[in-house]
C-alpha cells in the first residue's frame, strides 16, 4: 500500500524528493503519514479536498481487500 500511495503523490508534487512517507502498523488498522514540501500541499490536497479524497478512497478500497482500516493524513 504504501507503495501505491507513494506513486499517486510522487506523480502529483513538483518536489518529489521532499516527500516522506511514515507508516504505522496496527493490528487491524494502517496509518499513513505524508510530508511533502509546502508549494505541494496545495497540490495533494486538491480544489476542495477533492484530491486528497481521491486518494483516501483507493487506499480504503485496497486496505478493505487485506481487512485493515486505512487512514491518511497530510502533516505540514
């Protein structure tokens, strides 16, 4: 998963060497917390979060496959 997320948002941001991925490992939940350079936030969050929820629901769709809740958040 973490690879699919870092694919769409590496393909969105102009720096892509800024990003950083952290994920947390739960028992039945994954978290995903994503750095990236301040020009980019804009950019992954997208024209009314429609970006971001984009991105969010193709994670829960494969997250819902292996059974775990996935969750994104953008930390600045």
């Amino acid at each position: 998963m973490k690879e699919l997320l870092e694919h769409l948002v590496k393909s969105l941001v102009d720096h892509p060497g800024d990003l950083r991925i952290a994920e947390i490992e739960g028992e039945k939940t994954a978290l995903f917390e994503l750095r990236c350079h301040s020009e980019d936030v804009g950019k992954i969050i997208g024209k009314g979060g429609k970006t971001i929820g984009a991105i969010r629901m193709l994670l829960t769709t494969v997250g819902a496959r292996t059974g775990k809740r996935v969750l994104l958040e953008v930390v600045e």
